[in-house]
C-alpha cells in the first residue's frame, strides 16, 4: 500500500489548507490594493444636487 494508503483520510484536510491559503493570499492582495488606491479615492468632490452640471464643471481641471 505504502504512500498512498492515508490519500483519501487526508484529502479532505489538504483541500481545507489549500483553501484557507488561497483566501488568505486574496485578503493580502486586497488589503495591499485598498491601501494603495485609499487616499486617491477621499480627493473626490461632488456637485451639489440644486446645481446644474455643466461642461466646464466635468473637463475644468483647475476646479477641483
């Protein structure tokens, strides 16, 4: 029998510690991402809503 005795009483418990590796290399990613984009998103300023939109409000870079 040798190697491949315990493959099945194990398997259930490799596919767990592979699962749990996955998820906690996605939540490093997500993390380093949100810390990355997390400043850039707080810079964004709204129109008010009783004020009309206009072009130079949308392509006026100095209004920001």
């Amino acid at each position: 029998m040798g190697i491949h005795y315990d493959y099945k009483s194990t398997r259930g418990a490799k596919a767990m510690e592979k699962q749990a590796k996955r998820e906690k290399k996605l939540a490093e990613k997500r993390a380093k991402k949100q810390l990355k984009s997390g400043p850039d998103k707080k810079d964004n300023e709204t129109i008010p809503i009783d004020q009309v939109v206009t072009l130079d409000h949308l392509t006026n870079p100095e209004k920001k």
